[in-house]
C-alpha cells in the first residue's frame, strides 16, 4: 500500500482559530515599544481571561511595559543563542512567559506558565 505519512503541525493560526491565542499586534504596536515592524503579538486565553473586558486594554498594555522592560534589560534573549523565552511577573496576574513562535509568521506568545 502507499503508506503517507502526514507531518501535522499546530500552527498558531489555529490556535488563534480555537480561541487559545488573541492577536494583539496593534495594542502593542501602540505602545511604541515594538520596534519589529512585522513581529505578530498573541496573548493567550489565559491571560486574556483575568483581564475584565472593560479593562483589557489596560492589562494588555501594563503586560507589554512589563515584557518590553524585562527584554530590555536581556536583549540576547530571542537572539538563535539565547534560550528563546522571556520571563517576568505583571503583579496582579503573577508570573507571565513570552516567547518566540514562528508556525505562522514570526510572533511573540504571551502566556502563562501552566498553559506551556
């Protein structure tokens, strides 16, 4: 028989489809901090949980002072050599993970540690 073997990939895109992930490319282009013209940004459900919808916004954009303030401080984080994740605490939520994800462009996943 012909035995073809399918390589199944869960790419990010899905997993913004599935509800896991919400792309938030524009709030953090906003802060002014995102210097990566086309670096997508996705938060998890998780986290986007925690947020109330009216203040989500709010959340977002402390979370992403808090992300871009701990990268400054390791920039060799997401160079090939460094080990690819960010972590760093947003004090109402606790402890937060970012980290590169290349399945459907090139993006940055924020998350909590227990959805890893």
């Amino acid at each position: 028989g012909n035995n073809m073997t399918t390589v199944f990939t869960y790419t990010a895109d899905q997993a913004v489809q599935d509800g896991l992930f919400t792309d938030i490319t524009q709030l953090a282009k906003e802060t002014k901090r995102l210097n990566v013209s086309d670096l997508i940004v996705r938060l998890s459900v998780g986290i986007k949980e925690q947020t109330n919808s009216d203040s989500f916004e709010f959340h977002v954009n402390m979370i992403l002072k808090a992300l871009f303030d701990a990268w400054d401080k390791d920039t060799s984080v997401f160079h090939p050599e460094g080990d690819g994740l960010i972590q760093f605490t947003y004090k109402p939520f606790g402890k937060i993970w970012a980290m590169l994800d290349y399945t459907s462009g090139q993006a940055i996943h924020i998350f909590f540690p227990s959805e890893y």
